[in-house]
C-alpha cells in the first residue's frame, strides 16, 4: 500500500508540475502598465497610449471605443478556463471604459457607472472587486481607455489571474484515485 501511496504523490506531482508549466500564461502590455505589490495596474494616465497605437497592437480598430488607453494582453491555453479578479477606479462617472477583446470581439466590463463606492477626500470612486471568467481563448487583452476628453484618470488593477480546473478534469482523477485504491485493497485482501 505505501508504494501505491509513493507512486500517487510523485504521479500528482509531476502532473501538477506538468500543468503548472503549461498553465502560466505569457503577458505583454503597452501604454501605462505597473507592477504593484499585490496587483497590476493599467491606466489613463501619463504613459497611456493612442487609440491608433492600441489597435495596431490588437489588429482592430478601438477608435469608436475611445482615445487613449492601456492595454495588458496574455496568451492562454484555449483549452482552459481561466479567472481573473479586478477593481475599477474612475473620477469620471460616464465617459471610460474597461473591457476585454479576445480576438473576436470587444465585450465592455465596466464603465463609471461601475464604480459605486465612494474614495473618502477623493471625487475618485472605485467598484468592488469582481471576477470574470473567461473560456475558449487563445490571446485575452485587457483594455482600458479614456473615451472622451483625455481629462480624467481611469484605473483598473488586476488582483489575480488564474487557470479554473474544468469539472470534469476534477471528476475524472478523483474517480482514477478511487479505483486504484480499490484495486489495491483488493489485490491486498488476496495477500498480494
């Protein structure tokens, strides 16, 4: 029974080490993009960049969707799913927007309406963090941009980004576990 034990931890942890390496998605980003302690963040701001840079980096036009913005963009593995978690900071309440292109298409996650709690001493407001999952998806770009006037800042930090076990992965070892224990105890019951 120990060797069973022994066999299984070094299977899981080379699946596990398998799955890790394939897992980490790469991540490329322009405009203004910094690393800080617990999160990215991507803004309007200083460092921002056209809306003709930011749709040759994607091959789509972005004009219609605003002027200035940053954009983080990773190459997953199109056959996971993958989470991630994000908050969006606006002084301006009706004119910046966060979404996401994943190649196809634009799909609009937040605009200054989603920003409903107020910063205390600030005229800033920032959402709560939410979570958005995504599937189906080889490149996965997160766009953020300044619709209107290039006035005021927008932000949005990305607190995690994640690969989602699929259920079915999940059913399928624990039922693999299940039988190979049985399968042992049988053999063992013999006096193997």
């Amino acid at each position: 029974m120990k060797i069973f034990y022994l066999t299984l931890f070094l299977l899981l942890g080379n699946i596990k080490t398998t799955l890790a390496a394939s897992l980490v998605p790469t991540i490329n980003y322009t405009g203004a993009v910094t690393q800080r302690p617990g999160y990215m963040e991507m803004t309007t701001a200083t460092g921002a960049r056209s809306a003709s840079i930011l749709s040759q980096w994607l091959k789509t036009p972005l004009g219609s969707y605003g002027t200035e913005g940053s954009i983080i963009t990773f190459n997953l593995n199109p056959n996971f799913r993958y989470e991630f978690e994000w908050q969006f900071e606006t002084v301006e309440r009706d004119k910046d927007i966060f979404g996401i292109w994943n190649g196809k298409t634009f799909t609009t996650l937040a605009t200054g309406t989603t920003a409903t709690l107020p910063i205390a001493n600030t005229t800033k407001r920032t959402s709560p963090w939410l979570k958005t999952t995504i599937t189906n998806t080889q490149t996965l770009s997160l766009v953020v941009m300044d619709t209107r006037d290039k006035l005021g800042t927008s932000m949005v930090r990305i607190k995690s980004f994640n690969q989602i076990p699929e259920p079915s992965m999940v059913v399928g070892f624990v039922t693999v576990v299940v039988v190979g224990m049985k399968f042992k105890r049988t053999n063992n019951s013999r006096g193997d």
